[in-house]
C-alpha cells in the first residue's frame, strides 16, 4: 500500500475515533440538543469523507474494499454543499449501523 494510502485510511481512522469519543455517553436528544457537537460530529465526518476521496484516488483498490466508499463520499458533499438538508436523525443511524463498520474495515486494512 502506497504511503498517501495509508495516511488517508489513519485520518479516516482518527475521525472514527474521534465521532465516538465525542458521543461517549450521549444520546440522540443530546445529539440533537447540542450543535457544538453536531458540529463536531460533522467536521469529523467530513474529514472521513474527504480522506475517502484521496484514498480513491490515490489506491482504488484499497478503497473498494471499504463496503461504502461511495456512500460516505456522497455523505461528505451533503454535509459540505447541502448543509441545509442534514437530518439529524439519519447522521445518528449512521454512526450507530455504518461507523462501526467503517472503523472495523479501515482498522483492519491498516494491518495489511
């Protein structure tokens, strides 16, 4: 694995982290209640995404082997451009059901 690849999935890593060190003990109503962390929350996310868009680009096949690449850049342009349209709600699904996935995935391709 190239070294830009690498260091896109650490970043990618490092986000996830920090999305669930952020939420340690928190609830959706704390989530929705809060937009410093929302706003944290989101950064964190962005930089998942954009990290996911220099990992395609830098090892394609290294990033096909993330289950929703796709999905997860697609995620980042909505919180970057569509800011007006983020529901809470589905950020929270996503970081219960897709995160950990995503975490375990990237984890794993970092030991290669």
């Amino acid at each position: 694995m190239q070294p830009r690849a690498r260091a896109a999935l650490f970043d990618i890593a490092q986000a996830a982290m920090g999305i669930a060190e952020f939420l340690q003990g928190k609830t959706l109503d704390d989530y929705n209640k809060d937009r410093m962390l929302r706003s944290a929350i989101e950064r964190q996310f962005t930089i998942i995404g954009e990290a996911m868009v220099r990992l395609r680009s830098e090892d394609p096949q290294t990033c096909a082997k993330i289950t929703e690449s796709t999905r997860i850049v697609s995620f980042r342009n909505v919180l970057v451009h569509g800011y007006d349209q983020i529901n809470h709600e589905t950020t929270w699904r996503i970081i219960q059901d897709k995160l950990p996935i995503l975490a375990r995935e990237v984890e794993d391709l970092l030991k290669l």
